[in-house]
C-alpha cells in the first residue's frame, strides 16, 4: 500500500504501536541491566579466595562455600547422568517409532503442562518419594530434578528431530540401512544441536532452582567427596544464598553467590545461543 494512501488515523496508531513497542524493549532492558549491575556491584566485591575455597566453621568464624559449589556441580552430574538417557530415548521413540499419533499427541501435551508446573510443587512431591529410601540427600535431590528436566529435554530433542529431512532418512533407508542404523548415523547427528541445548536448558534450571532442592537436598554445608556426598544432605548455591540472606543475616555472602549465579547463569544461556548457531550453521553447508 502506498504511503500516501494511509489516512492519518492509521498514521498516527502505527506511530503509537511502535513506540510502545520501544518503550516495552527499553524498560525490558533497562530492568535486566538494573538488576546485573545492582546485584554485580553488590556481590563482586565480596568474593574471595577463601569464600570460595574453604567451608564454613563457626570455630575460626569462617564462612566459604565450596561445599555448596561441589555439591551444585554433583547434583548436576547426576541429574544429567539420568535425565539425557531418559529423555533422548523418550523423544526418539515418540518421532521415530510411535504409530499412535494420538498417544503421541497425549504424552506431548503432558509434557508441556509438566513444564509449567511450579517448581515447589514438584518439590512437596519429591520429598515423599525419593527422601525416604535414601533419606534427604543429594541423590533424592537428583531424582526429583530429573522428572523436573524430563520434559525440557524431551520437547527439544523432539523438535530437533523433526528438523532432519525426510529425505535423509530415505536416502539411508535406500542404501540398506536398518532403523536404528538410519537413527544413530543419519538422524542424531542432524539434531545434535537440540540435544545439547536441552542439555545446556536443563543445567541452567538445575543451578537456578531452590525450592526443590531445599525439601529434597537438605541444607548442610559439609565438604565431601561425589560418592560420599550423594548420599548425603547437602545446600547447593541456591539454597545456600536463601540460608545466608535469610537465616543467618550475611546478605555480604548472599550478594557474592548471587553474583556467582548471574554470571554462570549468562555463561549457560550464552553458550546455548552459540551452540544452536554452531549447530545450525554446520547443517546450512
């Protein structure tokens, strides 16, 4: 339609609709930078070597967090040692192998509505499974992560599998191939990209995530080793930052593990923007 044509009424709302749509980007960005640089100027000072080196002892009036930084990184591990198997497999054979569409369609609906559920909730709910064989321990935190991560990864990998061509997939099949064959030569290798976004996805929930693990993991502090420590109660960065600010008062130490947080935080959804660019340019050649 030609410019001139346009009465000024519609002049005047397309004016009007693109500045709220620029002020909504500006207050967007203005929040996220407010909160980056209060909670950055706030926390970085106050980190240390011997914060992040040492455990907490009341006897030297100490503070560090290392226990809770291993036991972040353990939990993470396990969660991930069982949710990418579980998940993986779950969506190769709803694309690849399910006849029922409507089943499928269920179980993918399922896992949408188990996606938005509140964290705290899948916490009340994993603490009458999962602590009462192992007790409040690591493992039982990593149980119920992972039910919490299974859609996540899922729904990703399922989206990337439906990515891949068909034709590649007949191509392979023309050549001879066997189904699983044509999945684990051809298919997976076109969808690689998903997968690690959802892997990549699933870390940045597990890091960020406090009300689950405050009712399964337990809030010690102690300093163990990965086999010892998941069957054990233990605080993950999260916990440890509501632990400091709330009960204790140390809103010095609550502020360096926010900062602790937002900067591993930016570095996971960093790394899933360059993964999926990677991914994708690969495939574009």
């Amino acid at each position: 339609m030609d410019k001139k044509t346009i009465s000024k009424k519609r002049k005047a709302y397309i004016l009007g609709m693109r500045c709220m749509m620029w002020l909504s980007i500006g207050i967007t960005v203005a929040l996220v930078l407010f909160m980056l640089g209060y909670v950055l100027a706030k926390g970085l000072p106050n980190i240390s070597w011997e914060l992040l080196s040492t455990k907490p002892s009341q006897l030297r009036g100490t503070i560090g967090i290392l226990p809770d930084i291993l036991n972040t990184l353990y939990i993470i591990l396990a969660t991930l040692l069982i949710v990418l198997p579980l998940g993986v497999g779950a969506a190769i054979y709803l694309t690849e192998y399910a006849k029922n569409k409507k089943l499928v369609g269920i179980i993918e609906y399922a896992a949408e509505t188990l996606s938005g559920i509140p964290s705290i909730i899948y916490g009340l709910v994993g603490m009458l499974p999962f602590p009462n064989p192992f007790g409040s321990s690591l493992l039982a935190c990593s149980l119920t992560l992972v039910i919490m991560n299974l859609p996540t990864v899922m729904r990703t990998t399922q989206e990337s599998l439906k990515t891949v061509p068909q034709s590649y997939r007949e191509g392979a099949f023309g050549l001879g191939a066997g189904k699983w064959r044509v999945i684990r030569t051809v298919v997976l290798p076109g969808c690689v990209d998903g997968v690690i976004t959802g892997c990549i996805l699933s870390v940045g929930r597990i890091v960020g995530e406090t009300a689950a693990l405050f009712y399964t993991a337990g809030l010690a502090h102690s300093l163990n080793d990965i086999f010892t420590g998941m069957m054990k109660p233990g605080a993950s960065l999260s916990v440890a930052l509501y632990v400091y600010a709330k009960e204790y008062g140390e809103f010095e130490v609550a502020f360096a593990i926010a900062s602790i947080l937002m900067i591993l935080t930016l570095i996971i959804n960093l790394s899933a923007t360059l993964v999926g660019k990677y991914f994708a340019k690969r495939r574009s050649l």
